[in-house]
C-alpha cells in the first residue's frame, strides 16, 4: 500500500505532465479549431474580435498551467537530481518569453487594430493586413504547442 510520501512523490512526478498535457491540449484547440471557428466569421472585424476573446481567456489560464508545470518539475529534479526534470522545466518554460518576444509583435498589431476601430468596421486598407495577421498568429502559436509536447516528452522520459 503507498505512504503517504509515495503518493506525495507520485503527485509530485505526475505534475509536470499533466499541465503540459493541458497546456497542449488548450493551445492545439486553439491552432486549430478555433481558427476554423473564426474563418467561417465573415467580417475581419468579427475575426478580430473573436481573436480577442479567446486571448484574453487564454493569458492567464495558460500561464497557470506553465508556471505550476514548471515550478513543480524543478520541485522534481530536487527530489530526484534527474536533469531530464530541468529540461523539462526549461522547455515548458520557454513558452513564456517566446510568447512575449517572439508573438508579442503581432499579438500587440492585432489588440491595437482592435482598438483603434472602435465600434467601426476595419478600414479597407487594414482588412488584409489583419488577416494575414491573423493567419500569422495561428503559425507562432503551433510553435507553442510544440514546445509543450517537447516537454510532455521530456516529462515522460523523466518519470
């Protein structure tokens, strides 16, 4: 029968995984089904907004599952000094930064554009930068979700 500690360890190990399985999950949804969902939207505006929503619910609910991935495999690798835990970490981490310098151009271009039409429809001349913008974002973000299964794979590995 396991002690309480094994299943402390267990739950310990188990963690990492888990975010990064959701973390791709939610992520691979949004690469993909979603951005079905919103080229079947007509107007870009429409696109735009709907882009929007889905951001804003996604910053902070996957944020959460990186970090508390994270943060518990390097809890991890000091209970088991196995290094496949910091990679993990590493690569499950890199989301972050990679989601601020390296989307963050054009997750700004996309909110600005939003903002600066107000109740308005998108001027002509910004209907097609939009949507090539739009079409731009869906391409960083699988870059997100490989990391993410980079570091499932790791996880695994690891345990």
């Amino acid at each position: 029968m396991p002690t309480i500690d094994n299943i402390g360890q267990r739950i310990l190990y188990e963690t990492p995984s888990a975010a990064a399985l959701l973390f791709v999950g939610a992520a691979g949804y949004i690469a993909t089904g979603d951005r079905k969902v919103r080229e079947q939207l007509e107007q870009p505006k429409t696109q735009l907004k709907h882009w929007r929503k889905m951001f804003l619910w996604a910053v902070p609910n996957m944020s959460v599952l990186v970090v508390g991935g994270t943060v518990a495999a390097i809890a991890a690798y000091t209970q088991t000094k196995n290094n496949l835990w910091l990679y993990g970490a590493v690569t499950f981490g890199s989301i972050i930064p990679y989601t601020i310098f390296g989307m963050g151009k054009t997750n700004s271009y996309l909110s600005k554009s939003l903002k600066e039409s107000g109740e308005a429809d998108l001027k002509e001349e910004d209907k097609a930068t939009v949507a090539e913008s739009l079409k731009k974002w869906v391409c960083l973000h699988k870059a997100r979700v490989l990391l993410g299964l980079s570091a499932v794979a790791i996880f695994f590995v690891a345990k």
